[in-house]
C-alpha cells in the first residue's frame, strides 16, 4: 500500500524507507537520527520526524508529537555520541534559513570543544548592544 505522507522524490524519506545508506543513531516509530553526510562539528546528527514535513510552515496538531520526541530524545543522543558537555539543535526553515533538504530535520551539533558563534553579530551591530 502506499503511504501518500511519504514523497518519492525525498531523500531524507529514501533514508527512512532504507533505500539509501545513512548512519543511524536512534530510530523509534516517530522519529530516525542519522549523522550528517556532511559534519560541521565532531558530533553532528539529524533528527527527522519519519513523516514527511517539509518546513516548520507546515507543522500543525498532528505532528506534536514526533516534533516532541526530536527534542526529548537530543540530551540522550548528543551524550552517546560524544557531545557530553554541551550541544547546538538548529532548524533550518526555507530560503531565508537556508534549508537545503525540505524534510524537516533537526541539527544535533556539539563536540569536546566549544562550538563557533550561533550567528555574526557584526551586520546588526550586536557588539555595541549593552546589558
Ligand atoms: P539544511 O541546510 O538544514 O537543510 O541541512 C541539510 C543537511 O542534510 C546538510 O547538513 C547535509 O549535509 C545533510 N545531508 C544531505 N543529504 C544527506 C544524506 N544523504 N545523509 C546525511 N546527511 C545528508
């Protein structure tokens, strides 16, 4: 039977169905983590609801849950994978937020260092910003 909440065309979905390879660090019936193809820290994971959701825009009541469960489970996973003291969780939405896969996903980012500045201060002037 096929599942109309999952697209064809999806890779982060070809992942949740195993026709493509990922390196998995949770699965349960709502949610899969897998680590970045990509990394751009020591530790760095993606969390992803097993249905398809393209952005944050498209979130409603239903997906509660599985968007709940991304974040419970982040502590857990980031600690299993190295990232004991400290971890970033970044979202990125649409164009402006520069989301390259549109399948919500959920950055699990840390390592034994400190990670870089979130974002530059310098093009709003943050560093003249005071208390
Ligand atoms: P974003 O810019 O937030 O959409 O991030 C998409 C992330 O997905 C990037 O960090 C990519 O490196 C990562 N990515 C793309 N394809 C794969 C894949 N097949 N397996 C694991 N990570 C992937």
């Amino acid at each position: 039977m096929t599942d109309p909440r999952i697209t064809a065309d999806c890779i982060f979905c070809k992942i949740v169905r195993g026709e493509i390879p990922a390196k998995k660090a949770h699965e349960d019936e709502l949610v899969l983590a897998f680590h970045d193809v990509r990394p751009q820290a020591p530790v760095h994971l993606l969390v992803i609801p097993k249905q398809h959701v393209p952005t944050l825009y498209d979130t409603a009541a239903g997906h509660e849950k599985a968007l709940g469960r991304m974040l419970a489970i982040a502590g857990e996973l980031a600690r299993k994978e190295g990232a004991a003291d400290g971890f970033r969780t970044i979202i990125n939405t649409g164009r402006v937020g520069h989301q390259e896969v549109y399948h919500v996903h959920m950055h699990v980012l840390g390592g034994p260092d400190p990670l870089g500045p979130m974002l530059s201060r310098a093009k709003f002037g943050g560093a003249t910003r005071s208390g």
